[in-house]
C-alpha cells in the first residue's frame, strides 16, 4: 500500500516570507500526486496535481511543488506567504484499485500540515 | 457550475441514535467517494461508489454504517446506534472519469460536521 508522509503538523512563516510545506511518500509505481487546501469550516480545494507530464507543477494562488524521484518527495512551495494562505494543507497520492470490474483512484492522504502566517 | 454539496453542514445527536448524511455531487460526476476527517486519523477513505453500485466499501468502519446512491446522483451515508467515536467531519468527493485515469482530480464538498454526545 502507498503511504504519504507530510514533515511538520504546523508551519509558521511571516507574510512575505518562503512557505516551504514537506510531503514524502511511498509507492512501488509511478504516483500521482496532489496538493490540497483546507480553509477553516470548508472541503478540500484542489491546489496541484502532479501526473508525470512535468516534474514541476503550478498550481493556484502561486503555490507550486516539485516531483523528486530519487528523493520521493514532492514538496510544496510558495515564494511569498500571505496572510490569505493560513490554511490546513494536505498531499495525497492516487492508488489504483481495481473492483467490480471497474479501476479507480482512491486518495492516500497524509496527515496534514497547518500553515500559520503571521504579519 | 455548482460544485459538491453536503447536508446538513453540522449535526448533533445523542449517542445511539441514527444519522443520515447527504451528498450532492458535481452533475454529471459518476464516481462518488466518501471520507472521514477525525482528529486522531486523519482523512480515510470511506466507500466508493460507481454509478449506484459501491464497488469497494472497505473504510467503512463497521456494520453500522452504510451507504447508497440513487440515480447515479445523490448519495446517502448513514450511520446507524451511533458512538461518540462517530464524531468527525464527513466528506464526499466527486468525479468524472471518463477515461479511468488515477489522476483525475476528486472534488469535495464541504462536509458535515457530526457530533455525538
């Protein structure tokens, strides 16, 4: 079974400063990996995906994250912080399962880093 | 268009009694998933639906729970006698595979936070 490691349960950094969030994981095939934010009393948002088309992956609000092979990591950056970006950030890996004769995606998630920026 | 909702956003139950928790997905989405976000486990996969039938219902953590879908639209999961360790928030996602490709992105909806005292 896949299994994602994200270091660090809370970050803080200033406003203005790199936002630099860790994910590591596992996996005997090729991931997909993904980024998601969790604002305060809402659903996960879609920050990035990483489907083997470009090791370096944009997303929204300016965040992006870099797939590493070797290093198994694909860790999720921000050069700026702004205060609009305190959020629960979560990664995920894709895991494929096969049943009732139908193949599927099923999400692996870490267990979460809350970012904290402060003025 | 509108995205995945979720009812109610909060409920509050006493302990035994059953819940019935409802999810709207994005028109069109034919794979359907649950979640559970608790504080001591994290996000966990619940049950995945494609079309109305739940090909793998293996998160679900015991025979109290179950879910359904109808129409190939909305979904119910219901939680039967329930336990204070019921309580966490319960997400549903959905998507459109229309190729099966593992990286097609799941929208979740909000969630609904249960809490059983």
């Amino acid at each position: 079974a896949q299994s994602v490691t994200q270091l660090g349960s809370h970050v803080s950094v200033s406003e203005g400063a790199l936002v630099l969030l860790r994910c590591n994981y596992s996996s005997s095939v090729p991931p997909y990996l993904f980024w998601y934010v969790q604002y305060p009393n809402q659903g996960l948002q879609l920050l990035l995906k990483y489907t083997s088309a470009a090791t370096l992956v944009k997303g929204i609000n300016g965040f992006e994250a870099e797939f590493k092979k070797s290093e198994t990591s694909f860790h999720l950056t921000k050069p700026s912080a702004h205060m609009s970006d305190a959020a629960e950030y979560f990664c995920a890996v894709s895991e494929k399962w096969n049943a009732g004769g139908t193949s599927y995606g099923k999400l692996t998630f870490g267990q979460g880093t809350i970012l904290t920026v402060h003025p | 268009g509108a995205g995945v909702s979720q009812s109610p956003s909060n409920k509050v139950t006493e302990k035994g009694k059953d819940v019935e928790l409802r999810c709207d997905p994005i028109s069109g989405h034919t794979a359907l998933y649950w979640y559970r976000q608790s504080l001591g486990q994290g996000l966990e996969f619940l049950i995945y639906f494609q079309g109305n039938s739940a090909p793998d219902k293996s998160g679900l953590p015991s025979d109290r729970f179950s879910a359904e879908r109808t129409g190939g639209s909305v979904s119910t999961l219901t939680i039967q006698r329930t336990q204070q360790e019921d309580s966490a928030v319960y997400l549903c996602a959905s998507s459109s595979p229309l190729l099966v490709r593992l990286q097609e992105t799941q929208y979740f909806g909000p969630g609904t936070r249960l809490l059983v005292l």
